[in-house]
C-alpha cells in the first residue's frame, strides 16, 4: 500500500470517529485523531491478521492502551472486515457489542480490555511473553498515551519488560501533550518521555506520529532489535485534521454537532 | 501426608500439575521464596516470570499471558495482590474471565501475626467476594491444600486461593476429602448449634465444638472451603437442622464467611447467626496463637458466640 494510501485511511477513519461520536452521542473523539496515522500503519499495513479468524493465535496483537480512543478502533476493525460499519453508530448503546472501552469477549478483533490508563504495557508484555513461550513468532503492538504514562504501572511494566528482553514488544508514545485535565507538562514532570524510557533499557526512537514513512521505518528498525522491547515516542496533535479540534483539549470528550460533522467533511474530503 | 504447610502443599499440588501441562506458569512479584516455589523454579526455571516487586504488574503481565492460552498463577502475599492490584484483578481478569489463578499468601492475622497490621490480611476475601465471576477457596490445613490447588486448577477462569504462612496446623486426618463448592461436616454432635469455620483456625472450631460437646451443648462443625461459589444448599440443611450458626474465620467479619453464611440464612433458612472474627478494627503485632486470642478468635469467644446464638 503506498503512503498515500495510508494516509487516505488514516482521514478516513478520523472521519468515521467525527460520525460515530456524532451518531452514538457519546465518546472520546479528540484522543482517536493523535494515533490515526499509527493506526491505518498497524491494521492496514502491518499487522498479521485474519478478521475471518479473530482469535487466530499465530496473529499480532494490539493494545489500545488508551482505551478511551476506541472508536477509532472500532473503525479501523469495522473496516477491516471484522463487523459491518453500521455496527459503529451503536457506540455505547446497551444493545450494542461496542463497549465505551474496548471489550476482548464482545468484540470481535479486540485482543484485551483496555481503558483503565497505564495498564496497556503490563498487558502487552505479556502477550508478548506468552506467544514467545510458545513458539509462536508475532509482534505485540501497544499504543499508550502520554498522560497515561503517569501511572506507576507503565514503569513497573516497562523494567520487567527490558528485564525479558521482549524485542517482540513494540509500544507506540502518543505524545500529543494533553490528558483529561489539561496539559501533561502542566500536570506532571513526565517530559522529556524518551529519556525515560532510554533509562528504562528499551530501545528508542523518536519520530513525527502523522508521517507514514516514518512511522513506518520506526517499525521495520524496531524490529531489528531482538533483544529490547521498542518505544516509538510518536509526537502527535491532538485532534490532528480536524479543523476546531487540533491541539484543543475540548475534544478530549465532546460531540460533534450536525454543522461540525460538516465541517469535518469538507475539511477531510480531498484527503480521503 | 507430610505436608509442613499450606504453602508446601499447595505448590507441591501445582509443581505435580506443571509436569503434565506446559502451559502452567507462576508469576511472582518476588514472592517465589514465600510461595514456596523454590523447587517449581529449579525444575522450570523458564516457567516462572519473577517481575520484582510489582503486584500490579504481575497481575496484568498474568493476564497477558492467559489470553494467550497460558495457564498463569499469581503468587504473592494476600493483601499486596488484592489490594495492591485490585483493579487489575477485577478489570483484566475477572471482567474478561481470564483463566488466570490467584494465591494469597499469610492470610488473616494468624498469617501476618508478629509483623503487625501492614503484614496482616483480612480483607481479601470480601474485596475478591465482590468481583462477579472470581472464585474463592479456603483449605484449612496443608493436606486440604494440596487439593484444593489442584481443584483450583481444574476450574476454568479466575479462581483465587487462600493460603498461610506456615502457621496452620493439620487438622484433618489423611485422607479427609475435599470438594470444590461443597460444604463438608467436620463433627456432628447434633444439632442444638451450627459452627460454619473456614480457613486455618478450624483446630479452635473443633476445640470450641467439643468444649461445648462436654458442657452437654451439641453442634455440628461445618468446614466452608469453598467461599464462592458457595454451597447454599447444604449451608441451607445445616442451618435448616440447627435453627442458630456461628461462622469462626481469621478474616474481618464484614465481606466473608460470615456474612456469606447470613446471606444464606436471610434467603433460605432465616435464623440467628453470630460471626466470629476480627471485629471490623486492625489489631497490632504478637504471636499467632495470643494474637488470635486476643483479637475476636480465643475458643472461648466461638463457645461464647454459640452459647449466644442458641439463646
């Protein structure tokens, strides 16, 4: 797929997040937008996957850490052949599959339950050392939050993981500098987020979360190194293409009117 | 059986199991000495995942590892992994029903005794009680143990078992059975009081039942290994016999035997039941045995409680 491809995916699953919130009436709409880019790279590119078989157990694994960006995965999965897309408006609603944080036993594709902040790397460690028992050669990606970084957990998972020298465990930084409650750098001392994680004994690299090619090489470089798990510190806008959405923590939770879903259109439809 | 403890016995229990099943693996939040699990860890050295001292990693790293079709065992001290990695236990394992086991180590005060109150555990049952979909075990001696782990590992999803800390007697003859779920009668006297005792004090529910036995009181002593799912039928004939209980535990009395067994009684067989127990206040350092007397559990205060719940 060419990077212009990619790209075109990436919008468009920002799009069916800006319709989905509309339509269900509830979510997380600006937190999906920082790791849009990351996603169309993993689910229509990377990733070893077989939507006919969901537990298929030779597959790669995904952690949406950040659970609370689901619809975006539930937009990537509905695309990727795993429900019909109309499943997505049911977002939230009690007749539906589509939990408010991503649910392993209700959704087809989902590999764990997610949405409580920090435990995404723990999670994703062990699957990563779970397959490796088993002879079963995969890659674990996990996209965290920054401001979910916070939480000790992360830290606690991240030396275990260098300990295990889990270089099939791949974990994507969305540092796009905001949390519920405002700016990361304004609530905590977690920035600079590589330097930790360099101290932590994994393997970093920093890139431009919205390049494809970059997110891309990141990737292939991550796994070259077999013997450290991989942090790709990603730095992101919140909210990214969405006109009155980027970099405005509003977003953090809020639905989109009628007119703004329009403005979301216009905005994307070259892009899509 | 020589069995020293609870510990030894239910570890010999898995190691026995592990050599059958590959997929067995314990998770130890540097608890692998207290578990017992040096030996597991010299015959499969590349099957125990020893974190540091992380429950809440552990806990996840656990139930990473079982959705991949792992068997994880957690193994760590009762209070650090059910309140130190609650969330984790209740999102990640028992929400999505992982086949993850959990084994708290030095429950209840006899567990803990002289390192004081941080060391001491007596809310785990009630904080795991609480999660739909988690079971709970509680052997009562080192024999019971051994099959109680085994029975735990036959139950699929989560499944939490309470062990000591090298301070609980044997009470049961060789070959006692155990039962996952089942309720067993210890001693029958007869049926003037019901003693429901869960855990490593059931030797002062016998004590207790046959002082009472001499002063011409006849109870029956019910041994509840099983806390959930629990055994509502056969607590219901007992207390339907009896007609007053008492539950004896090394647990706060609020959230497990307990107010379990009044569950029960207020649902099936509606009637008098005291709990004995650690009387909802922390108690401090000392020795086992003082230290239970001390706090809610002499064999006087079960006789004083039965001697109550007849009236």
């Amino acid at each position: 797929m060419t990077v212009e491809e990619l790209s075109r995916i990436a919008n468009r699953l920002r799009l069916d997040v800006v319709e989905t919130v509309h339509l269900a009436g509830d979510g997380h709409p600006g937190p999906c937008m920082s790791i849009a880019d990351i996603m169309a790279v993993l689910f229509f590119e990377e990733m070893k996957l077989d939507p006919a078989n969901p537990r298929w157990p030779e597959r790669d694994r995904f952690v949406l850490s950040k659970g609370h960006a689901c619809p975006i995965l539930y937009a990537a999965l509905a695309r990727k052949g795993y429900f019909p897309l109309e499943e997505l408006k049911g977002l939230r609603s009690l007749g539906s599959f589509l939990q408010g944080h991503p649910d392993m036993n209700k959704i087809p594709g989902v590999d764990t339950v997610s949405g409580s902040l920090g435990n995404g790397v723990a999670i994703g460690l062990g699957m990563a050392l779970g397959c490796r028992m088993q002879g079963i050669e995969n890659y674990v990606y996990a996209i965290v939050g920054d401001g979910e970084e916070e939480e000790g957990i992360i830290w606690e998972a991240a030396m275990a993981a260098a300990k295990f020298k889990a270089g099939n465990l791949i974990v994507f930084a969305d540092l796009n500098n905001h949390q519920s409650g405002g700016k990361v750098t304004e609530l905590s001392s977690l920035y600079p987020v590589a330097d930790k994680w360099n101290a932590f004994h994994w393997h970093v690299q920093e890139i431009d979360g919205h390049d494809i090619t970059q997110i891309q090489a990141a990737i292939a470089e991550a796994k070259k190194v077999t013997d450290k798990p991989s942090l790709i510190a990603c730095k992101t806008v919140k909210g990214k293409n969405i006109p009155y959405m980027e970099d405005n923590n509003a977003w953090h939770k809020r639905v989109p009117t009628d007119e703004e879903v329009e403005i979301a259109r216009e905005a994307l439809k070259d892009k899509i | 059986m020589a069995l020293k403890s609870t510990r030894e016995a239910a570890m010999l229990a898995i190691q026995e199991l592990a050599r059958e099943d590959e997929k067995i693996v314990i998770v130890s939040p540097d608890a692998v000495a207290a578990a017992r699990a040096t030996k597991f860890r010299e015959e499969f050295p590349d099957r125990v995942i020893e974190v540091g001292i992380a429950e809440q990693d552990a806990v996840d790293l656990a139930a990473g590892l079982a959705t991949t079709g792992m068997k994880p065992i957690v193994v760590s001290y009762a209070g650090f992994l059910t309140m130190r990695a609650c969330e984790m236990i209740r999102t990640f394992i028992a929400y999505p029903g992982l086949n993850v086991k959990l084994i708290g180590l030095n429950g209840g005060m006899l567990g803990g005794e002289r390192e004081g109150v941080t060391h001491q555990f007596y809310e785990d049952i009630g904080i795991l009680r609480s999660m739909p979909g988690v079971k709970i075990i509680t052997p009562a001696d080192g024999q019971q143990a051994y099959f109680a782990a085994k029975a735990m590992m036959e139950q699929e999803g989560p499944c939490y078992l309470r062990l000591g800390s090298g301070r609980e007697p044997e009470v049961f003859p060789d070959g006692t059975p155990f039962t996952f779920g089942k309720v067993r009668e210890v001693k029958n006297y007869g049926n003037d009081v019901a003693i429901f005792a869960s855990g490593f004090i059931m030797d002062r529910a016998i004590a207790a039942l046959d002082e009472l036995h001499e002063a011409g009181i006849n109870g029956t002593l019910v041994d509840v290994s099983t806390i959930k799912p629990m055994d509502s039928e056969g607590v219901a004939a007992v207390l339907s016999r009896c007609g007053c209980a008492v539950t004896v535990e090394d647990h706060n009395i609020y959230g497990a035997l307990g107010d379990a067994i009044c569950e029960v009684a207020c649902r099936l067989n509606p009637c008098r039941v005291l709990r004995v127990g650690l009387q909802d206040k922390y108690p401090r350092s000392g020795k086992a045995a003082e230290l239970l007397d001390a706090y809610g559990l002499a064999v006087k205060d079960i006789v004083a409680a039965a001697r109550e719940a007849m009236k």
